[in-house]
C-alpha cells in the first residue's frame, strides 16, 4: 500500500474518532512569550546517550501574539546537557499549517547557539537550522518538531530538571523579531515524539485536531520506517 492509499484509507476508517477531544492530552508544562507557548517533550530511551524530544509551539499569529506575521522558523537551539555535550541528532519530523512532514523538513544539526542569523557555532547549545525556514507561509495552528539527540556522555534523566534554555530565530513579515532566549520547562512524556497522531492540545483546539486527524492516520504506514532510527 502505498502513502497515498494508506492516507485515504486510514481517513475513511478513522475521520470520526479525530474529532473526538481527549482532555489528558492537554499539555500541563509551558513557557509563555510574547503571547506564544512554548512546551519540550522529552522521552529517554533504552540507550542512555540518546533521548527524543517535540518541541511543540501555540499561538503564533493568534489574538494573543503580540508581533504576528510569523513564516516559520529559520533555527532553534537548546542547551547542551551537562556534563557532557551533545555530538549529533535530527530531525524526524514536522508540523506546520497542519502538515506533517516526515524526515527534516531541511534541518539540519550543528553544535552551538544561534543569533539572528541562525546557527552560529558557539556557546554549549546544539542547534538546528533550516535554510528554507519551513512552512514560508504565514503559520496557523500548533508547531511541532520532533527530533532525536545523541550526547557523548552520561544520560538524560536530569535534562529536565536542569533548567534548559530554548533559543528561536523566527522568521516572517517583521524586520526583526526578538531574537528568543528564554528558560523552558520540561514535560518528561513524548507524546509527539512520533507523528501518529501528533496530539497538541485538542481541548483548546478540537477545529485542527480534526482536521490533522484525516491525515495523520494514515501517515500510521510509515511510521516504522521514518521512526525506525528512534529506540
């Protein structure tokens, strides 16, 4: 069966169940900026070294956005863990304007921070930067990207308590955001770490996890291959 196939008929099976709320799926641990929602899920693995991650953003051009005009996101850095630093990760997948994108969406991992123009190599971050800044269209619904990192030492298991700073270069109608550098909080469950479904607040937003679920099914038939690097 291929993509095509799997996506009409996981629709047809499925459309109705999508449109059902699931109020234990609403995300409880956020950072709010500028009227924006920031959560970072994270889920160790039976490898210490290695740790998935969904990084899932609210709000953005919404009544409570107080720059608007976001496109995309050209990079985004998070501190390194400590001890130790983290030697390499990608991308798995994306979700923007409620279209999930399987693989990096152009992402592409770099050691460092980032400044307004992307990644720059410095600092104990690690960064991914796109140089298509995906979606290029003005961005609506939630944001998610799940990602693996791999570190050269220790484990994961503290990287939520340790305070990790989240750093985005938005990129959009503005001149120039603010460059966001800001302390985020850590949900120690994934649940978008794999994109079947990518389950963003439903309860504040039934109208898009309708319709993501038509499609997000029946991505279901390429989950194994596109996730099958994930422990």
């Amino acid at each position: 069966m291929n993509l095509v196939t799997g996506v009409i008929a996981g629709a047809i099976a499925t459309a109705v169940i999508a449109l059902a709320p699931n109020p234990a799926a609403a995300l409880p641990v956020t950072t709010s900026v500028d009227g924006l929602h920031y959560t970072l899920e994270m889920q160790t693995t039976a490898n210490p070294l290695i740790a998935n991650f969904a990084l899932v953003i609210t709000g953005e051009n919404s009544v409570t956005d107080t720059v608007g005009g976001r496109t995309g996101i050209h990079a985004f850095a998070l501190t390194d863990p400590a001890p130790g630093t983290a030697t390499s990760g990608f991308v798995a997948a994306t979700l923007f304007n409620n279209v999930v994108t399987a693989g990096t969406n152009g992402y592409v991992f770099q050691a460092g921070g980032l400044n307004s123009g992307g990644c720059n190599g410095t600092g104990d971050f690690f960064c991914f930067q796109s140089p298509l800044s995906p979606p290029g269209t003005l961005l609506t619904g939630p944001v998610v990207i799940a990602f693996q990192e791999t570190r050269d030492s220790g484990n994961w298991n503290t990287y939520a308590a340790s305070a990790p700073h989240l750093k985005i270069d938005w990129i959009g109608s503005q001149n120039n955001y603010d460059l966001f550098s800001q302390e985020v909080l850590v949900q120690t469950t994934c649940p978008n770490c794999t994109p079947t479904p990518f389950d963003v607040d439903p309860v504040a937003e039934p109208t898009t996890l309708a319709i993501l679920g038509i499609g997000l099914i029946g991505l279901a038939v390429v989950r194994r291959s596109v996730f099958g690097r994930f422990a």
